[in-house]
C-alpha cells in the first residue's frame, strides 16, 4: 500500500489524511491527537518530516512551504506534493505575489507596496472608488494581516501599527495596500505540476470572524461547496485568467511549481480579479472539497507532484458544508486548556465528519488547544441538508466559551445567493 505522509496539524492535513487514507496507509507529521481520537486509522507522529519513509508527501501549511521544507525533502529523493522555497513566496510576500500578478497580466486590485508610513497613508489619501481601503502585511500573518475598513483613520493607523512591527512583527514592516474590491468571494483551487493545472471544485470561504462578515479577518470560519453560480465555465475564466497565467509567469522565472496555488478571487461588476493566491489547500475549503472528490486522490496528488498530471478529478453532486468552532477570543488571544465535550456522539451523525485543528488530549480527554479548535463538515444531497446537518452536529458539541458563525452558506443554501 503506498505510504503517504500529510505535513501539518490542523483541520486541513486531517480532511487530507481522510481522504487520502481511502486508498493508502497515512501518517501525519505532527498532527493532533483529535486526529487519532477520531479518525483511528490514521497515525499521527512527533517526528520531523525529513525522518519518515513515504512514498509521497503533502504539505498542508504555508509556513514549512515558505521554510524549505519541500526543496529539503526533494533533495532526499522524495516525491512531495507543495512548491519549493522559491514558488512559495507567492503566498510568503504579498508584495511579490503582486508583482507577479502585474507582470503576468492577471487582473488583480491596484495597489502599492510600502515600507514608509508618509507614501503609504499619501497612497491611501489618493485611492479612490467605491470599495473600503485594503491594508495587508507583506508576509505572513496566518490570515490575520489583512484590514478592510471604510475609514481612513482606522487604515492609518493600521499602516503604523504594522510598520512599526508592533503588530504583526517582521511581518508587518512591510505593507500592500490596494484599492478595495466589492462582490463575492471564491476559491479555486488548482492541482499544478509544474506545466499544466487543473482545477478542483470551487468553494466559499467565510474569513469574517463575526456574523454577517463583520469582526476581524481570520483563518476562516467555515466554508461550502459548490457554489451556487460557479458553475464550470466561470471555473475555466478563473483558470484561463488567473491561475495558468501565473503559472506561465513562475515557469519564466525558473521556477517548477508542483502543488496546489489556490486563487482567492473576488466576483466584481468588471469580472473575476485576484485577491491573492495561496501556495497550498485552503482551510476551511479543503474541508468541503476534500470529502467531495471521486476516485483516488493519492494517485492524483502523486501524479501533479511527478510531474506528470492527469484530467482533471471528478468531484460528487452532494454539497459539503463545513462551520469551525473556535475558542473564545479567537483570532486575537484563543483562550486554551477546555474540555470539548459531545464530540464523540456528534462524529457519528449521518453524513458528518469532524476535522480535529487546535486539539489536545489529557486526563479529562480532549481539550482546546488554540483558536479554530474544530471543523464540522457534513455532505448532503443539496446545500440547505448538508447545512442542517453540520449545525445539528456543531450543536452537540460544547466548551465554555466555544464561538461558531451561524450564517454559514445560509444565503446560499436559500439561493439568495450567487455570483
Ligand atoms: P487575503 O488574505 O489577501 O485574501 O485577504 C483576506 C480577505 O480580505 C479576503 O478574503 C477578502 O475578504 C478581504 N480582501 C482582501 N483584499 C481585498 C480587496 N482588495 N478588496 C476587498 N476585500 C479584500
Ligand atoms: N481559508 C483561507 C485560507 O486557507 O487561506
């Protein structure tokens, strides 16, 4: 049986981890322990990558990306699902990917990129149009990194917040700021291997932390799929605008990009733009995508990591709906170290899964361990089932303090929605 080793330890690396374990013997370098509590099947080991014997790997996080860590494990011989250092500056440097963007002709909010507090608020005086004022750090920043306010001052003094490091460190002292865009949101993620991309089913992600999309950005606090309206043709434009251009440009740079680059995109009245690309699953997206997908994902993943990528998958006509518990005070100071009770009668609900992310285990059992702590996603044949069961699930499963969005697909699952 092939050995697949999942890179990671959140919710993301367990949805890969199940759907990779359907046709291979999984480990998933560190995990969770909610991983093996729910999913017994599949191993989770404290030992570093670079040690384990697997016939392919997947990186699901952007830091070990961003890191080195797959030009490390192809210098092992490995076959490794994930760009090398040099492509994941696409997600490591807003700036860069920007940059990229321009230079590939990929359409893609204004913007500036500044290290200087006056020539960015001059820059953010002089924007003009209909949309909020976008302020982003440059690097890293798990999501968090990005403002979308309609007040100048609170952009000003994000600017200065992030530059001085005081809020985002290293990452922050640099900064993009763009025009901003207005319409709905989409993720396309695409299986790349190097020359060729194909596309996986689109999903949407919910990166508010408040209902309504108000509060804070976060990681993301649920997802569906498919989207009502993002059918396959508005897929393609995706591909043919956003994704085989940038493809195209990373190739002109020396650069063998094998992985996943997902496209944040933004439905504006002028058509698909980029709100930037990612160099790996998303999460929560993986969650609602992962579960869809027909035939065997191993031999997929495999194929795009080789080098030699087939026609694109097949994903099921059920939808998938996932809502993510998170700890209270999330995203900002998650508060830590509570019993997560329910869990175990909820995983066995009809269409359900759950998705182990900031989790571990003690005497009492399993407790939170970090911000998003849990993902809840259940398939049904059409959106609005497929909500009512990942809700009745979520329902069941308590900590103090434990925060959930309630309006995940709601507009879409009673087709108010669509792009
Ligand atoms: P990013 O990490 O760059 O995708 O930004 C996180 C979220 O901020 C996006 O999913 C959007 O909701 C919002 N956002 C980012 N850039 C813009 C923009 N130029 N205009 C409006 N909203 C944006
Ligand atoms: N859900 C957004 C992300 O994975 O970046």
């Amino acid at each position: 049986m092939t050995r697949v080793c999942v890179v990671g330890a959140g919710a993301r690396e367990h949805a890969l981890a199940v759907a990779l374990a359907r046709t291979a013997s999984v480990v998933v370098a560190p995990g969770n322990p909610g991983i093996t509590a729910l999913s017994p099947g599949i191993a989770c080991t404290p030992r570093p990558a670079e040690e384990i014997d697997a016939d392919l790997f997947v990186i699901g996080p952007e830091v070990p990306l961003v890191g080195g860590l797959a030009d490390r494990l192809r210098g092992r011989g490995k076959l490794v699902l994930g760009p090398g250092a040099d492509g994941a500056q696409v997600e490591g440097s807003k700036a860069w990917m920007k940059a990229l963007l321009v230079s590939a002709g990929v359409p893609t909010a204004a913007h500036g990129t500044f290290d200087a507090e006056a020539p960015a608020v001059a820059f953010l005086r002089q924007l003009r149009g209909d949309g909020p004022y976008v302020v982003k750090t440059d690097g890293l920043a798990a999501g968090k990194g990005v403002l979308v306010t309609g007040a100048i001052d609170e952009a000003i003094d994000d600017v200065q917040a992030k530059l001085s490091g005081s809020a985002f460190g290293a990452a922050g002292r640099r900064v993009v700021i763009e025009e901003g865009l207005v319409g709905e949101e989409l993720s396309v993620m695409a299986l790349c291997d190097g020359t060729r991309a194909v596309p996986l089913a689109a999903a949407q992600d919910f990166k508010r932390a408040g209902e309504g999309d108000t509060g804070p950005n976060t990681g993301g606090m649920g997802a569906f799929s498919p989207v009502p309206g993002a059918g396959d043709d508005l897929v393609d434009t995706v591909m043919d605008q956003a994704v085989l251009p940038t493809l195209a440009a990373l190739r002109r740079r020396g650069i063998d990009y094998r992985g996943v680059l997902y496209a944040g995109i933004m439905l504006t009245a002028d058509g698909p733009k980029v709100l930037e690309f990612n160099v790996r699953f998303g999460d929560p997206e993986a969650q609602v995508v992962l579960p869809r997908w027909h035939g065997d994902v191993v031999s997929f993943l495999a194929s795009a990591a080789g080098g030699s990528l087939g026609p694109s998958p097949g994903f099921s006509d059920q939808a998938a709906v996932c809502v993510v518990l998170a700890a209270e005070g999330y995203p900002t100071e998650p508060r830590t170290g509570d019993v997560i009770s329910g869990w175990d009668a909820a995983a066995t609900m009809d269409g359900v899964q759950l998705y182990a992310a900031s989790v571990a285990q003690d005497a009492r059992g399993l407790t939170t361990s970090g911000g998003r702590v849990l993902s809840v996603s259940a398939l049904g044949d059409a959106l609005p089932e497929a909500r009512d069961r990942a809700y009745a699930a979520a329902a069941m499963i308590d900590w103090p303090g434990r925060l959930m969005r309630r309006d995940i697909a709601s507009r879409a699952a009673v087709g108010v929605q669509g792009p």
